[in-house]
C-alpha cells in the first residue's frame, strides 16, 4: 500500500481475533490492544491480529492513515463460506444444540450495517486524519449479547439442530475435546465434525465488547435495528437472496 501510494486506510478486522482464550466482558478497548498471551481463535487469530498490528504500526509512523473496525459476528443476505459450512455441519447432524443459559454469548451486527459504518468511517479519515488515525473500533448492532445457539436455530430450522436432539455442555466438550487430540495425533475422525477452536467459541465463551466509540467517536447508529435485521436476514431463506434495503450514501 505505501509503495502504491495508497495514504487512507480503513482494516475490517475481527473482534475475537486479538483476544485471549478466556470469557470477555467488554474490556477488550482498554485491555486487549496488543499482542495477547494467547488466541482464542487460535492459528488464525494470530494472523489477523499480527496483519493488523503491521498497519496499526505504518499508521503510527505516519505513512498511512488509518482507522481499524473490529466487527463481532456478521450475518446477512445471501450465501457466505463460513455461514455454508455450519449449515453444511447442521446438515450432517454434527453441530451440538448445547443446552444452558450463560455459555455461547455473543454479539451480532447485520452486514448492511458494517457497510454503512466503514463507509462512514472512511469518510472520517478523509475529513480529519489526526482526529482518526490509528483508532480502534468495535462494531455491533446492540451492546447486549444473544445466544449463538439460538442464533443458528433460527437461521436454519432443521431437526438436527433443535432442542429435541439437546445435549449438555460437558460431554459435548469431552467428545469436541477428544476429537481435537485424535486428529493431533494422527487417529481417524469424522470427516465432517467442529473443530474444537469453533465449538469452545461458539458454545463455551460469553464474549461482549464496548459501542463506545462506535457511538462517540464515529456517531454511528444501525441503519437497521438488531429486531428487524435478525427477523429478515437470520433465517433459512437469507442464503437465497441477495435482496438488501437500499440505504442513502453518505456524504463526504
């Protein structure tokens, strides 16, 4: 980018990609900045976080301009890899409907709505450059946190994935567990099974993280609530439409 001359950044990130491997509660602004001792998302964690850290650097030497978006789960219309492959998972009867109330909490933000604030964001940069360079912000539709669980049962309504197939929390995680050490080892696992990174994200963790600047600093608000974009775009029939609510420019 510097040697293309590009002087204006804005980095999609991943909320959960610098932070450790422990429960969350709104302190990755203040606490999670740097390299942490581990990685929840693991392997992959690691590469975000280390390829967002190189353009936070460049920014701080002033050779770019840049202000980094660090969304939570993202959902919306039409198809995507990971969305496939969980449904794909649903399909086999190999994602656990893990039973109980306080594990597998997250926060969500619509895809339309990320869109909305990149743009924003840019145009910020673009305005005020010392104001914005090398910020930090996470994305959300709301501050409150809704069970992943639910989440996909909604999104796929299959009797796969129902509380009629229900299981607790600590047999699913001894069968993930064990199948994480066979295939460290070598042994046959199933061909289609979560990996255990995955399942202790999904079913394990409750992961919140703070609006504050996404309200303050960027004065973004959802163009559309967390109500109405769970009921359209988080159900069975979001992977076969690629219809969007049109939203206005905004204005640079």
């Amino acid at each position: 980018m510097i040697s293309m001359n590009i002087r204006n950044l804005v980095n999609i990130g991943c909320a959960y990609s610098p932070i450790p491997n422990e429960d969350n509660y709104g302190l990755a602004q203040d606490v999670f900045l740097d390299y942490p001792r581990n990685y929840m998302l693991d392997k992959y964690g690691e590469s975000r976080t280390r390829g967002e850290m190189y353009a936070r650097k460049a920014a701080k030497r002033g050779s770019l301009n840049a202000l980094f978006l660090r969304p939570t789960f993202v959902y919306g219309q039409g198809k995507s890899r990971k969305i496939e492959a969980i449904k794909e998972l649903v399909q086999n009867a190999a994602l656990p409907f893990v039973t109980g109330e306080r594990r597998g909490m997250h926060q969500f933000i619509y895809a339309g709505n990320l869109a909305a604030i990149a743009e924003k964001s840019f145009f910020c940069l673009l305005q005020d450059q010392k104001k914005f360079n090398g910020e930090i912000v996470f994305c959300m539709d709301e501050n409150c946190a809704h069970s992943i669980r639910d989440f996909f049962e909604n999104r796929f309504l299959n009797p796969n994935y129902s509380n009629d197939v229900a299981v607790n929390y600590w047999p699913s995680f001894v069968s993930s567990y064990t199948t994480y050490w066979k295939n460290q080892l070598g042994l046959p696992v199933p061909d289609k099974s979560l990996n255990h990174v995955s399942f202790r994200l999904f079913f394990e963790k409750t992961v919140g993280f703070p609006n504050k600047k996404l309200r303050l600093l960027l004065d973004s608000k959802p163009e559309i609530s967390q109500e109405e974009a769970l009921a359209n775009y988080a159900n069975p029939k979001s992977s076969f439409t690629t219809d969007s609510t049109k939203r206005s420019a905004v204005k640079g």
